[in-house]
C-alpha cells in the first residue's frame, strides 16, 4: 500500500526496537520499514550475522533510510539495553518464570506510560529461527507474547516488529475509530438532479426499444426511478453516469471515440453500403 507522502509530520519517538543477533539484512530492513511505517526510529542491533552495515537492509527498508542510517550496533544485549529504564522481551512461545507475561494492547499501552513519563524503553526481538534464549529473557522487565494460532505461532522478525509498532501507535490515537485521513466531502444530489439523470437514462433506453413489451414499461420505469433516485447519489456520481450515458450515446464500438466525428463514420459506413450496390 503506497502512502509516503515527505510534505507530512514525519514522526520518530516511542521504544527502542532492539534485534538480537539478527542473521539476514533483507529482515532487518523490512523491520525498519515496519517502524517506519507505526513512527518508530530508533533501531539497536546486536551483533548482526551478515555484518553492518548492509546494503540489503537498506533496500529492503524501502526508503525508511531515518531508521536504517541511525541505526546503532552493540556487541551484547546487555549493552543494548544499559540506558533503557523499561524492556520487554517478546516471545510467541511459552515461557516458565516469574516474569510477567502481557498482550501486546497492555504492553503497547505501559510502554506509552513510561514514555510520557520521560523514561527511556526498548523492546527486545530474537533471532529468526530461535528467538530469545531464556538469559535474554531474564534482562528483560517483563513479556509480551502475540495472540496467533497455537499450532502455528512462528511469526518473522518484521511481523512481529510490526504488530508491536502498530500497537504502539494506536496508544496516541484519541479514540479507536480514529484514521489518518477521511474521504472527501461530497455534496448530495438535489433531487433536480437525480430525475435529470432518469430522464437522460429513461430516453436512452427508450430510443433503444428497451421497454418490451410496452405494457410492461410502466412497472420497468418504476423499477428504475427506485434505482436511480436513491438518496446516496452526489452530484460528482451523477454528472460521472451521465457523461458515461451521454458517451455510449455518441460513439459506437465500430467508432469509438478518438477515431473521427460519429458522424463522418456513420456517412463512412452509408457510402460504404452504396458501394455493394
């Protein structure tokens, strides 16, 4: 879905997103991307297995270069996580020990706390295959675990990422119904309009013997005022109809527009006919 628009507030807070001991760059730049995408930034990798930096990365981010760019390394989780007040250690397994375990809503919603509480927080995210092992687990304050499938809870590095990015992001929205944009305001057809536009459809299928037999036309044209005089017409729909009316009324599919005045081919085809003769 694209949607990058650079004339928009870029944003750029929220947790760390930190990846230990991630191996392919493809996934560590799609990862970026997905922070990108919820308005994450800040990006912690702990000691990737195919080196950085990475051009693969950076191409997979899809041009979240803000993300990729500042991206910092470190040589242990420890390390990763030492000016971070707050972590979470995610996991789609199940985990024995005395940490709390939470959903990603609740997590999402204890990072904002903290977050506008001038804490500094991270969220931790292991390998692609194995994950977190349970030492990297014990650094972490407390769990977050995704609800999927029990029998198939494998999720990649950039899916997890992302559910938790998105999440994060739902926390600053003022209500749940709340979108990044709205559709256009349109203005409703009066009701001039829409007889104009079963007038121009009643005559068009008249000129074409549509009305057959001619004691069922009564009831058809009923039918069809109950269709077209709805009340969720606006007027760019009806001007839109019948611009389409008014075009299959003009032009022919011998003739289409474009190829010359309907009616030089129509005098085309009548001089054509006299030809046989």
């Amino acid at each position: 879905m694209a949607g990058t628009n650079s004339e928009r507030e870029l944003l750029t807070e929220g947790p760390a997103i930190i990846l230990v001991h991630p191996q392919l760059g493809e996934n560590i730049g799609m990862v970026a991307r997905a922070m990108a995408n919820f308005g994450l930034a800040e990006l912690r990798l702990v000691n990737p297995r195919d080196g950085w930096p990475s051009e693969k990365a950076k191409s997979a981010a899809s041009r979240a270069d803000h993300v990729i760019d500042n991206a910092k390394l470190y040589a242990s989780t420890e390390e990763a996580i030492a000016d971070l007040n707050f972590v979470y250690a995610t996991t789609a397994r199940d985990r024995y020990g005395y940490k709390p375990v939470r959903s990603p809503l609740v997590a999402a919603e204890t990072l904002r706390q903290k977050f506008s509480a001038g804490q500094a927080t991270g969220i931790l995210f292991g390998r692609e295959r194995t994950g977190l092992t349970n030492e990297e687990i014990a650094l972490a304050d407390e769990i977050v675990t995704f609800p999927v499938n029990p029998a198939f809870a494998s999720l990649n590095l950039a899916q997890a990422v992302l559910l938790m990015s998105y999440e994060w992001l739902k926390t600053s929205m003022v209500s749940p119904e709340e979108t990044s944009f709205q559709a256009l305001s349109q203005k409703p057809a009066t009701k001039e309009h829409l007889q104009g536009l079963f007038d121009h459809v009643e005559e068009a299928l008249d000129a074409r013997g549509y009305f057959r037999p001619v004691a069922k036309k009564p009831k058809l044209v009923e039918n069809l005022r109950a269709v077209l005089t709805r009340p969720a017409f606006t007027e760019s729909e009806i001007r839109l109809v019948r611009g389409i009316i008014s075009s299959l009324d003009r032009f022919t599919r011998e003739a289409p527009r474009g190829a010359g005045a309907p009616e030089n081919s129509r005098a085309k085809k009548a001089d054509d006919a006299g030809d046989d003769l």
